[in-house]
C-alpha cells in the first residue's frame, strides 16, 4: 500500500480525500466505528459513550479539566457545533515571519476557500439565532463590542439543538459526507475499529502494526488528534524532540446567567455568534479570547457546574431560564501528554498565569455582556464564588481561586503537540515531515505552532490539504 492515513477526523479524513483524488492507492485505518444518523438517538448517556473517546470522559492527569474529542469515522467532526472559521490570517502570517510554515499565507488561505467550498460553508439565517445567541449579541451590541457571525457546515438544520451528540437528521457536512463517500468511491480504502499501536521502520517501507492487523507502507500521514499522534510516535520509539511538549487545548470556561424569562439554551443552533472584540488571534498577537455560547445538554451542564448538592439542583431547576455561554482561551501555556503504561494518554496541563489572567478579563467581559442583555445574576465558574449581581462585573478578576478541582474548565480542541517550528523546539519540518522520519508527515490539529485562537477545524483541513499535495506531488512541495 502506498499511503496509509491513520485517524479518519477533520486530518485524516482530507488528506485520504487529497491522496485519492489524486489517484494514490491509499488505505485509512480509524480507531472507531462507523456511524450512521438513524442510530443517533439524542440521549446524552448513550450518545456520549458511543462517539467520544473514553466515553467523554478523557480528563487532565490530576482530573482537573475535561476534554472531549471524537471516536469513530469523522473523528471530531461527527458531532462537533459545525463552526467553520477560516485560519486568521495575522496568525498566519505571523507563523511565516517567524519561519515556522514554509506555506505562505495566501495559499493557506487558499487552501480555507477550497475546505469551505467542500463543507458547503454558510452563513445561518438570522432566524436560526436562538434565544441564548440572540442574549449574547445584544448584549455586546448594547456595549458597542464586535460580533461575528461564522459560517456553519449544516445544511437546512432542524434547530433540534443536539449536535454535540451527532445529528440524528444528517443535516451536518462533516468529513464524511463532504470527503469521505466520495473518496470511498474513488477507491480509499477505510477499515474502521483498527486502532494503530505503532509504526515501525522497516527497510524500504513502514510497518503500520494494531491488535489484529499489519499493513506495509511507503509512507504515513498521522491524523490520531493532538492527543492520540504523539502517543502513537511514542510507541513507535519516535517520541523525540517536540513530540508531546506543547499542547494547546483552548481551555474554555462557563458563565451562566440568569434571566427573568425563558432562555431554552438547549433548543435551536448551539453557536451562531461570536463575540471577538478579545480575540488577538486575527490581529496577529498571541493570547486573548473569544466569548462564545456553550452547547451542552443538561448531564453535561451539571458535571460541568462549579456548585454540588442542593445548590446544583436549585441552580439546574431553572435551567430553562438561563443562558449558557463561556470564554475559549487563546492559549498560551504549553501541556504535555504522553502515554501511559496501558496506552491511554496522560495529560498535563494547567493554564499559567498570563492565561489566567486574560479568561478573567474575558469572564468580566462576558458578565458585561449578560448584564447588558437584562441578566438577573451570573455564576463564576469558581466553587467558592457565588452569584454575582449587576454592577458586581469587576470582581470577576479576583474572585474565586484559579486552581485545579476549584473551578470548571473544558477542553474540545487539543492542539500543537507535534508542532512546525523553529528546528531546535519542533517535531516536523515547514512541510509536515516528521524531523525523525520523513516517511511520516503529521496532519491534524498536532502540528499548529500555537494554539489558533478561533475553532480550529478548517485550519486542519487546509493545512492537511496542502501537507498531503506533498506526497501527491502537484502541490508546492511535489
Ligand atoms: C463537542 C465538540 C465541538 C466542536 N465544535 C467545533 C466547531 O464548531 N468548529 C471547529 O472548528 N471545531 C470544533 N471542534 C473541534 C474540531 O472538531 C477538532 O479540532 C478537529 O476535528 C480535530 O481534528 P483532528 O484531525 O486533529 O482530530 P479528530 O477530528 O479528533 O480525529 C482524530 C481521529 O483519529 C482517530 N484515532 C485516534 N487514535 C487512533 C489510533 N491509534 N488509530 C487509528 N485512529 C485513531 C479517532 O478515533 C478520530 O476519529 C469541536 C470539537 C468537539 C469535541
């Protein structure tokens, strides 16, 4: 087999397309199962366990955040909100000054036009605004910050409001749909439940090797996650220089509020404005925020409460009064992950301090927001911080204590942990080759340099794009 890509998500699912399209015999091998939407039920207990890796239950070594990501053919993409946010070009072009992307700017970008182009990328109507995103614009709006409408991959979307658990009605254009029939019908070959253990360097080709299964390759492309990749380079006795050292995770943390009259959070799109006044990424600069709805069901919302016993269940009584939105951290902290004795990762990570302190700002912020939107009250996501009323915004930047298991944090976008860069730090040449072997490139969220700063899924596909054109040999690295 020429190509075996391993990890079928917003990567592997891209550049499997890119390599058949091209004529290349290519073969991808996916940890999980395939799914279908008639067997998509809307209920969090089951859906969770059958598409997120570890049930969703996957967390940081001390258990201190939780991350979710997807299993099973599409990766994340299955059930991710559907947010389709092109590379900011000042981070771009702030990669290429540095000489950490040997891609110029314009042709990731142009890269972006064709993955949106392929996910039938829209603007969502103003009617498809729910009651909660509708909360969150005017209320920036009333206080003059920018908000921006992204582009979605669902088409003539239900607003039943479950796309975290998958949606059940195939109205989204994740990988599947948009790359991967059509690839399956040009010849890719999938097998799915086949979990790569670790690739081994044989003379003249690799050895792709996982319980049950050994496939001979020419050359590899790694798409398993910024958690999964650097595990499986681990394993593989490649674990060297800058594998597994900087993690980014995009920590996000909640701030719910609550209203005088009926938010029903849950009901309608998940996501369909951004607040971005915060947002340094577009400009260049490192760090900041984005503030954000959250789209969560009601189990996840009371595992991810900063309040327990009574005080959970008198808060999660009024849910349908409250609206639900957070801060995602353009992060600057480095995690490191690494694979346990039994092959599961173990993950570090805790914001530093210069983190810290922007998810203050943009929780202060964000309390301005739900204020200015007619909030009663809003909830920190400290343990031993209570309702904040109007007026009380400022404390949010002393409040509570910033430490692992005394406040609520998240993560659904792992990146960075076999990042390009600079020789001396990173794991990949300017063209996704692995430094330690360049039969091998890397094309998922692992190789940004830094954390992206907006959702990161259509930065991954383009860059898996143009890292893939590589092996086609069309693009500029043929
Ligand atoms: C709930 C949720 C909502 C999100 N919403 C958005 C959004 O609206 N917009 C946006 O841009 N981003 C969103 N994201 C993030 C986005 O989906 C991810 O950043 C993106 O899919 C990551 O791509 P990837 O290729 O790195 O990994 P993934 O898409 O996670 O794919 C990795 C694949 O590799 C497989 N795998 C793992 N280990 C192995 C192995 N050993 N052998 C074989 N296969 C393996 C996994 O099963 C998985 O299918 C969301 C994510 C989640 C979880």
């Amino acid at each position: 087999m020429p190509v075996c890509v391993v990890g079928s998500g917003a990567g592997g699912a891209v550049a499997a397309a890119t390599l058949t399209d091209a004529g290349i015999e290519t073969l991808l091998l996916e940890a999980g199962e395939s799914h279908h939407s008639s067997s998509f039920t809307q209920r969090e207990g089951a859906m969770m366990a059958r598409l997120y890796t570890e049930a969703g239950l996957l967390q940081t070594e001390d258990d201190s955040l939780v991350l979710l990501q997807g299993e099973g053919l599409g990766g994340s993409t299955l059930h991710n909100t559907a947010l389709c946010v092109p590379p900011p070009r000042g981070m771009l072009e702030r990669w290429a000054q540095a000489g950490t992307l040997a891609i110029p700017p314009e042709e990731v970008l142009a890269a972006a036009d064709w993955v949106l182009a392929s996910l039938g990328a829209r603007e969502i109507s103003a009617g498809d605004e729910n009651g909660n995103n509708r909360r969150l614009r005017e209320g920036a709006a009333a206080l003059g910050l920018e908000v921006r409408r992204p582009l979605h991959n669902r088409t003539a979307c239900s607003g039943c409001g479950f796309c975290i658990l998958g949606c059940a009605y195939n109205r989204k254009q994740h990988v599947v749909p948009s790359f991967l029939v059509q690839a399956a019908r040009a010849g890719l070959a999938i097998w799915t439940r086949a979990r790569v253990h670790q690739i081994r360097r044989e003379a003249g080709h690799l050895r792709v090797e996982g319980p049950g299964f050994v496939v001979r390759t020419e050359q590899v492309v790694l798409a398993a996650s910024a958690v999964a990749t650097p595990l499986i380079l681990d394993r593989s006795g490649l674990g060297g220089r800058g594998v597994g050292r900087s993690l980014r995770l995009h920590p996000f943390a909640p701030l719910v509020a609550e209203f005088a009259d009926p938010v029903n959070a849950w009901s309608g799109v998940p996501q369909s404005v951004l607040v971005t006044h915060g947002d340094r990424a577009h400009r260049g600069g490192v760090g900041g925020f984005v503030l954000m709805a959250a789209a969560a069901g009601p189990a996840s919302v009371a595992a991810l409460w900063p309040r327990l016993g009574s005080a959970l269940s008198e808060d999660i009584a009024k849910i349908s009064r409250l609206g639900m939105a957070g801060v995602l951290l353009h992060d600057r902290t480095r995690g490191r992950v690494r694979g346990r004795r039994d092959g599961r990762p173990q993950i570090r990570y805790w914001p530093e301090v210069e983190d810290q302190v922007d998810l203050r700002r943009g929780l202060r912020d964000l309390a301005r927001i739900w204020f200015a939107a007619g909030a009663i009250r809003v909830l920190p996501p400290f343990m031993d911080a209570d309702w904040l009323r109007p007026g009380e915004e400022d404390r949010m930047l002393t409040i509570g204590q910033f430490r692992p298991h005394r406040m609520v944090l998240s993560s659904v976008h792992p990146q960075g942990s076999v990042p390009f860069g600079p020789r001396a730090t990173s794991a990949l040449d300017g063209e996704g080759r692995l430094l330690a072997e360049p039969r091998i490139r890397v094309a998922d969220g692992s190789l940004l340099p830094e954390s992206i700063g907006v959702p990161p899924q259509v930065t991954i596909m383009s860059l898996a794009r143009l890292i893939t054109q590589g092996i086609v040999g069309k693009g500029r690295f043929g």
